[in-house]
C-alpha cells in the first residue's frame, strides 16, 4: 500500500509517498510561494536524486497537479502513475470537539473542518484547500483526515475547561484543545517501546520543542493535559509566541499602546517568545551563539524558555503522579544539546539525570539518562508524516 502524505499551508504543500510495506518515504517533496511569484517545487527521492522546478503555482490545484507531474517523472519519479496510491492522509490542525480520531474524508467530515475555521483561521482554511484539491485531482481515492487536536480528546473536562462562565463554553466552545498531537502520539508510543513496556502501562511526559512548543502528560497512550491551549499561543514561551501571561496584560497594553485586536494578536503571536526578548532572532542556534559571546538578553530568552520547560515538566510529574520517561522532539528538542541540558539541570532530586556525552548526540533515538536515572530520558525524532500514514492505512482497511 502506497499513502501520500498532504501537508498543505496558505501558500505551502508539503508532501510524502510512504510505502507501508517498509513504512519508508519513497519521495519527500515542497511546493513553496503557492499563489506568489517565484514559486517552485522541490522532491528528492529515497536515493538522494532531487528534482527542482521554478513554476507558476497560483492555487492549490495547480500545486498538486505540479505534485502529480513530480511523482510520476520518468527521470526523478517514483511511481508510474497514481493508480499506484492506494490513499491520501491530509494534516488538519483543528478537528474542535468533533473528532477524538482520525476521519474517513466526506461531506460531513468537510463541514466540520469548516466549522472549526474560527478557531483555526491561519491553519484548517488552507488545509481545506490541499483536501479540495485532491478531490479534484484524484476522484475516487479514498482520503483520510488526521487531526492535530484528536490526540488531546481524551483529556478530562476539569483540565480543558477554563474558569470562565460556561455558558462561553457552551457557545463558542472556548477550551483547552492543544495542539501537535500527532506527535505527540508518535514519540509516545515509540518511548514505550524503547521502555519494552505496553503504551497502557506506561506514564510518559513529551516535549516537542521546537518554534511553536507543546508539552503533553500521556498516561495509557493517552494524552490527559497538554500546554497548549484554545489556540497554540497558550503555554510556554516559543519562538515569536509568549505563551502564558497575566491575561489583564492584554488590555493594559492595548490601552497604553493604542493598539487594535488584531495588532496585539500579532504582538503576541509573532513579536513576542523568544524574538520579543532578544530582540535578536527566534532561531535557537542563534540565541546560542548570541548568549556564547556574551549577550545577556540572547542568555535572558533561553533562560526564560528552559526555565519555562522545567516548570511544566515538574508539574506534569504531578500530574501523572510520576513518569517512566521524559521524551524531547522535533528541532530543538531533537538538536539542541544545550537546551535540554538546561532543561534538565537540577532535577535529579525528582529522578533525572543524564549522560553528558550521549546528550551530544543530535537527530537520534536514544536514551541520553544515566543508569541510575529513576526517570528515562529519552530523544526521539518525530515522524508525523509516517503516524499520518499508519492512521490513513488503518482506517482505510477497516472501511
């Protein structure tokens, strides 16, 4: 079985062809400045050929034709036709309420990707487009929907639900959603793996950590609390992203500086995190060469970011009334030896303590704990394009 992988943004469409007989990519390919001049389409295949094209790509429909050409190319291509996928999986970062799993694509599926469009203005529109487009393109291939928000479901209502009035609640459906889901599924279940403990056995704290960053407590293979919240602005600070705050903040700024909801929206979803506090940039590796040469505001945002980290993992073990694992994952959690040594420093009174050495690796799965580490400490790059996959495989045979 061949699934092809849609990861389509506002002006983006990244995809995969995995094959799940060996649950490997076959091509991995990005269409860039959908809409805007100057765009192109980049794939590289399993052997390291790539293709690059400059082309006009002014919706998503184009794109995906484009994505069909690229496939198929008799010269950097990998399958003959697309009668060869059997399936396409679509990311769709809000499924609201509505969905506690992945969906077989339908018309109904599709109105509930647009109802959440308020709650997700910047993300399902776009991924609407890339299921549109498909539907247009490959008729008859079955799709499936893999929701960013389905994994934190099971949460329980007294951690989604704010001290607002409910009546907020039961009219807008303002909760705790979180995000990143599907990774957070993925690195789960492969720490319990790597523990040779069953999912359901296990108490798993995982932190994906890169520009946008969410912590998960997952008991059982369940996620039960997450950080981020009804968007993904709540929780720690991020990149551009300030995360928790005083919420009378807001007003205070917007009255002082004059400022419109929108702008203060953009204030702190694109000025603020670690870029607001540097003042330098929102990329890890240069706050660490910044903070290495002495510059005390680049040191300010990764103290602020580690210290931030921290605290939500000792509430979490709270939480879980301890853990087998901490698991760190996606750029900076799976790169950035620094970060989690920062992350981890003085905790070894609650069980954690890792080997200075294997730290140093980047980009790998390994335990990077001592041996005399209560708690496993565990690096696991993320895959989302293969959980995407697997969820579009299983539902697909079970239709």
């Amino acid at each position: 079985m061949k699934v092809l992988v849609i990861n389509a943004g506002s002006s983006s469409l990244k995809y995969q062809l995995i094959d799940m007989k060996t649950e490997s990519a076959l091509a991995v390919g990005l269409c860039e400045r959908i809409g805007i001049d100057n765009s192109i389409i980049t794939q590289k295949r399993s052997d390291g050929k790539k293709l690059e094209k400059q082309t006009d790509l002014p919706t998503h429909k184009v794109a995906l034709e484009e994505v069909v050409k690229a496939l198929t190319d008799s010269e950097f291509g990998v399958i003959k036709s697309m009668d060869e996928i059997n399936a396409v999986g679509h990311r769709v970062v809000h499924g609201g309420e509505k969905f506690t799993t992945s969906a077989l694509y339908d018309k109904g599926v599709g109105q509930a990707i647009e109802d959440c469009f308020e709650l997700a203005p910047l993300h399902n529109p776009p991924n609407m487009m890339g299921i549109t487009a498909c539907e247009e393109i490959m008729p008859g291939t079955p799709m499936v929907v893999v929701f960013d928000t389905a994994f934190h479901q099971t949460m329980p209502a007294y951690a989604y639900i704010y001290a607002l009035p409910y009546a907020l609640y039961e009219k807008y459906g303002i909760r705790k959603y979180g995000f990143h889901g599907t990774s957070h599924k993925y690195v789960a279940g492969r720490a319990a793996a790597m523990l040779g403990k069953p999912e359901e056995d296990c108490k798993i704290i995982t932190c994906h950590l890169g520009n946008g960053s969410s912590i998960t407590a997952v008991r059982g293979g369940k996620s039960v609390e997450t950080s981020m919240g009804f968007t993904p602005l709540e929780g720690v600070a991020m990149g551009t992203r300030c995360g928790w705050i005083d919420p009378a903040v807001v007003p205070f700024i917007m009255e002082k500086e004059g400022l419109t909801t929108r702008e203060v929206d953009t204030l702190m979803n694109k000025k603020s995190g670690v870029l607001g506090v540097s003042g330098l940039s929102n990329d890890f590796r240069d706050l660490d060469e910044a903070a290495s040469q002495g510059n005390e505001r680049a040191e300010l945002a990764l103290e602020i970011f580690a210290y931030k980290v921290k605290k939500v993992i000792g509430e979490y073990l709270a939480v879980l009334n301890g853990a087998d694992a901490i698991v760190f994952t996606a750029g900076i959690g799976e790169n950035s030896a620094s970060i989690r040594k920062r992350i981890l420093a003085d905790l070894d009174n609650l069980g954690m303590k890792i080997d200075e050495e294997k730290n140093k690796i980047r980009g790998e799965e390994i335990d990077i704990s001592t041996p005399d580490s209560k708690i496993r400490v565990l690096v696991i790059p993320t895959n989302e394009e293969l959980a995407i996959a697997r969820e579009t495989k299983e539902i697909c045979e079970l239709k």
